[in-house]
C-alpha cells in the first residue's frame, strides 16, 4: 500500500470530476434513501436535545412545511418519538447550507457527475453514487438555514417550491444541463471564491438559465424568477456545493489514502471523513465563527459553526481560494492581504494545486485542492473556511459572517486511526 499513489488517484479523481447540474426534482423520487419520516440535516449526526438552536429552528420550519406540525414543541415531539427521523445529508449524497434541512417534499437540484459515472467507488455509491443533491437557494437574512420559521418564511418556501421550482426544473432540462466545474472556473476570474461570494457564478447561473425561464412559462413568473435569482448572489451556492459533494464522493473510498472527503458541521459538532476510512466520522465541538455582525448583533448572539458548506473547502475553493476574491473581506472582515495569505497557507496542507480551478492575483496557480490529515498534524495549521453566521436562538436567523477553523483533534484522532487500520 502506497500513500502517495493513493492520494494521487483521490486528488486526481476529485479534479477531474465534471459535474453537471442536469435536473430538479422532489427529494423523496430523486435522493437515494429518502423517506416521507425522514428530514436531512447538515453535519454529521445529531439528535434533538444535542441540536444548536438554529438546528432545532430549521427542522421545526421543515416539519411545519410539511405539515406535520405547528410549533417546536410538536417539532421536538415528532423527532423525540422516532415518528420523524434525522440523518446527516452526506450519507444520502447531498449537501445542505448552514442547517442544511432537506424535507422529502422539497425541490433539490440533482447534479451528475460525467466524468467517473458507475466507476464512483463503492462506498460513493452507497451515498448517491455519481448523483449529488442540494435543495433551493433561499438568499439571505432570516430564513430556514438559519434557523429561522416564521410566516414569511414559510411563505417564501411555498412560493420556491410552487413557483419556482417547476420553472427551474423545465428550465433546467431545456438547457441540456450546465457544467459547474465550468461555470466554478470562469467565476474565480470574475472575484468569486464558491463559498460565500458566488456574486459572479449567480449572475453567470442566472444568464445561462434566463432563456429558457422565458420560455417555461408566462411572462410574469418569468419575470418573479428571474428577479429572485438575479436578486440573491446566492443562487448557485447550491448547485455548487452538490457539484462539490460529487467532485469529493469521486476520491471517496481510495485505499490508503488520508486525503479528507467530507468537511461539515451540524452547530455542535465539527466531523471529517477521510478517503481512505471508509463512512466513520471524526468529530469534534464547533467553534464560534469570528467574523463581522450585522447591526444590532454581536459575538454574544452567534451560534456555532454550522453548514455542509465546508465541501467548498474540500474541493478546493471557498476559504481556500480566498486570493481570487479580495471583495470578500468585506463580508468576513480582514484585508485583501488576508485573503491571499489565507490561500498561501492552505497550499501548506493540501496535496495538489487544482487543474481546473486557477487563481488570477497568483499568476493563474491552481487553487489548493486535497487536505491530507498527515499535513495538517505535522504543520498544526487547520484547514481555513469562511461561513455564515447564525443567531444561537432558534427563529432569528442569520447575524453575520465570518472565519472560523476547524478543531485540530479531529484530525488527529483521523490520522491515528489511519495508522491503526494501515499499520503504521
């Protein structure tokens, strides 16, 4: 067994998957494994009393969308009885923002992997193969990711999903599909990073689609569409953060390699998996993002770190292609120095710079892509991300933005797990 041919293929494997958003449909027909009982989350695995509060706000919202219950009493009854069940998104190939709820009457964009097809490895496809998943993007502020439940809330998911959601779906299929590993290149050119600035991917996502939104239905819900895509400099986080859960399942399940292929966290707990450990969890508590607060907000009211969003990170772009964005500092505080230094220092950890993805203020070098557990142990440094921040009560929402890093035992519990399996 040999660790450098094996994270060689991982990362190889990771660059070279094309993943290609190619529908949208209902995540109880279209998410391997899902079930009327069964709400998707963020992270890995969490219980009711565990959850942070925007956790527990995010699944009462969903459970009140599915009509299954009314306020967070009931919420927290369903799922204390087992009558409602909790699985992290990661173990169905999907990937959710910050609380990451993904209820089984909900829309998910469904991304296909063109590249490696059927060749996923085993333990991919047990999670959704060469298919990735992630539900609708709802823009900022207080909303179900954050946590939060109330009427226009709800409202606004009544309409994504009624609305919306059938315009994309024909919309989406009229196109052909879109290259995200294409669409993820040209907009780290144009400032963005994929994690928390996608300004440039969502006007380039919402271009690509306009035409055929026209053409799906009447010129007034053309014209809601359209506004809310263009409106939210969000819109492509989602299918970005699907073509980055099927970039990351592409090195999932390599023999001997410690290249990391899941980053997430549920606002308790941080976790890794690592290619070559199989599906075991490694986690650790979460931290407090450290970032800036908007008014009337501080650190006093932040939750812990919560998101899948982190699979930017893992892919390689997010927090580690802070240099092509220099903007983004002003949403997570820092200087544009901060920026590149941040990208510099992630090429510390990682095993390969990106083909595919380049940075423009680093002579077009590839972006750090591959965290390898060996490195982060023997430099110390953690993998850098750049996150949302939510209210720690459940029903506020979003309160800022930020920085944070992951806890450095997770890795170290990884790496000694790694030699007891390989024997080292």
């Amino acid at each position: 067994m040999n660790i450098e041919n094996a994270n060689t293929e991982a990362t190889e494997r990771m660059m070279e998957a094309r993943p290609v958003l190619v529908g949208l449909g209902k995540a109880r027909d279209v998410i391997p494994g899902m079930r009327d009982n069964l709400l998707l989350h963020a992270g890995p695995p969490i219980t009711w009393e565990r959850a942070s509060g925007p956790m527990q706000g995010a699944i009462t919202g969903a459970l009140i969308f599915e009509g299954k219950a009314t306020n967070e009493a009931e919420a927290q009854a369903l799922v204390e009885s087992g009558e409602v069940e909790l699985e992290p998104c990661h173990h169905h190939g999907a990937a959710g923002p910050m609380a990451g709820l993904i209820a089984p009457s909900m829309s998910v964009y469904v991304i296909e992997n063109k590249t490696h097809g059927s060749t996923v490895s085993e333990a991919a496809l047990t999670t959704g193969g060469n298919r990735s998943f992630s539900g609708l993007n709802e823009g900022y502020g207080k909303v179900l990711r954050y946590g939060a439940y109330s009427e226009e809330v709800l409202a606004k998911l009544r309409w994504m999903e009624d609305v919306m959601a059938p315009v994309l779906a024909d919309a989406i299929e009229a196109s052909g599909g879109i290259d995200i590993r294409a669409l993820l290149a040209e907009s780290l050119h144009m400032g963005d990073e994929g994690h928390n600035r996608n300004k440039a991917g969502s006007i380039l996502y919402t271009t690509k689609l306009a035409p055929f939104v026209v053409k799906a239905t009447d010129a007034d819900t053309a014209s809601d569409v359209l506004r809310f895509l263009g409106d939210n400099a969000l819109s492509v986080l989602n299918p970005v953060m699907a073509a980055c859960k099927a970039m990351a399942d592409a090195a999932h399940g390599i023999e001997g390699s410690t290249i990391v292929t899941v980053m997430a966290r549920n606002g308790t707990d941080f976790g890794i998996r690592v290619s070559g450990l199989g599906d075991r969890w490694f986690t650790a508590p979460v931290a407090i993002p450290q970032g800036l607060y908007f008014p009337g907000f501080t650190a006093e009211d932040a939750s812990g770190d919560i998101g899948d969003s982190t699979i930017t990170e893992t892919a390689g772009i997010g927090g580690f292609a802070m240099a092509s964005a220099p903007a983004i500092v002003t949403f997570v505080s820092g200087t544009p120095q901060d920026a590149i230094n941040a990208t510099l220092e992630m090429y510390e950890i990682t095993y390969a710079e990106h083909k595919y993805f380049t940075i423009p203020p680093l002579d077009f070098r590839g972006t750090p892509t591959g965290i390898d557990i060996r490195k982060v142990v023997e430099t110390g440094i953690t993998p850098r991300v750049n996150t949302g921040i939510a209210h720690k009560d459940a029903g506020v929402g979003q309160v800022g933005a930020g920085l944070v890093r992951p806890p450095m035992e997770m890795f170290e519990e990884a790496l000694v797990a790694f030699a007891e399996r390989y024997g080292f």
